[in-house]
C-alpha cells in the first residue's frame, strides 16, 4: 500500500488509518530538521532592524548557552521568534504552540509571554502599554520571563555580538523534538529551573 484507499475521511477503513499513523510517526520525528530549515527563512523577515531575525535568534539561544542554561531554555530562546514568518500578531503564542508539548512548562510559558514582557522596552515609545506584564504579576514564571527578556531578547540586536551559527544548536533541536510529545516528565507542570547557572556558564565560556 502506498496511498490510503479514501477520498473522504469518513470512507476509510483500519488499515487505511493504521498506514497513516506509520507515516505521521516518521514526519514527526523530522520536525526539529524542519524547525531549523524555518529558522533560515527567518533571515529574510523584518528589515530595518541591524540584524535579521535569524541572527536575532542565534543570539538569543548563544546568550542563554553561555549563561549556562539547560537545552529547554536554549532550544525556547533560539525558535521564540520563529512565529514572526506566519503570525506576526502573536508570534509568541505562535512559537509557544510548537514548542509546548516537548519543553518544560515553565519555558513554553514565557516564550508564549514574552511580547508582553518586551513591551517594557518599547511600547512607551508608540503608543503603547509598556506595562502589560503586569496582568501576570504574581504568577509563578512571572520572574523567569522578565529575565529571559532582560538577558536573551531586549539585547540580542547587536551585530557585533559573535554569536553561534545554527548548526551549533542542531543537536539540541533535534532531541528537544524527538522526545515523546507530552511526557509529564518532560512537562513538569509548575517545576522551576533557573535560566542561568553560574558553573556551567563558567565551564561554556573558558
Ligand atoms: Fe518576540
Ligand atoms: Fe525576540
């Protein structure tokens, strides 16, 4: 069988479906090759800044590595712009739909937040509210976001910043998205793991 019998879904039958699970099974497991073959267009969106989101990107996940932070954190910061090609009036909630059913909670929380958070920087200077981080006030990743901004995504626009290039983070990619899609143990609803750990930092950077 090469093709399922159907024309319309309602017509199929066990062995039809069983097949497509078999395919779906082995188009998933390439979803992290295909995430960073999204991450190159990346460079063709949004001119004007002094650097494309691609290298936008690869500063932010290098900031977080040589912070010392874990895979999550690292695989979150390099694709939370990734929602910018399709969705660019929620990237955020966009990049954390890709990224919810195979990281900490915790990290898809604030990939999903950080527009809000970044307003900080800008919005005073269009019009908008630079506060809307404060409708999460109180909320137990509310501090996490606000660092992931601070140290990974306000300050990731430098050109001179010598960043890693996408193939130092394809590794990570590929076993963030090969994990099995909504493992509790990989979720740990509520757990919190700091962004930054000092001793990895220090053996990342020497
Ligand atoms: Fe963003
Ligand atoms: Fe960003």
């Amino acid at each position: 069988m090469e093709k399922v019998k159907f024309t319309a879904m309602k017509d199929g039958d066990r062995e039809d479906y069983e097949f497509l699970i078999g395919h779906e099974i082995d188009y998933a497991a390439k979803t992290g090759e295909r995430l960073l073959a999204a991450m190159v267009d990346l460079d063709k969106s949004l001119s004007g800044y002094q650097v494309t989101r691609l290298g936008h990107s690869l500063q932010a996940a290098t900031r977080a590595w040589r912070d010392g932070a874990d895979t999550d954190w690292v695989v979150s910061a390099l694709l939370h712009d990734i929602g910018d090609i399709y969705a660019p009036y929620n990237h955020d909630e966009y990049a954390a739909t890709i990224l919810k059913p195979f990281v900490r909670e915790q990290c898809a929380w604030v990939v999903e937040k950080h527009g809000d958070f970044q307003k900080l920087y800008y919005a005073h200077h269009v019009g908008g509210n630079p506060h809307s981080r404060d409708a999460y006030k109180g909320h137990a990743y509310y501090d996490d976001c606000a660092t992931f901004c601070e140290r990974w995504d306000q300050n990731s626009f430098d050109p001179d910043y010598p960043h890693e290039g996408i193939e130092f983070f394809r590794d990570q990619v590929e076993q963030v998205f090969a994990r099995k899609a909504y493992d509790p143990a990989v979720i740990r609803a509520g757990e919190r793991v700091e962004l930054t750990d000092p001793t990895i930092a220090k053996e990342r950077n020497t």
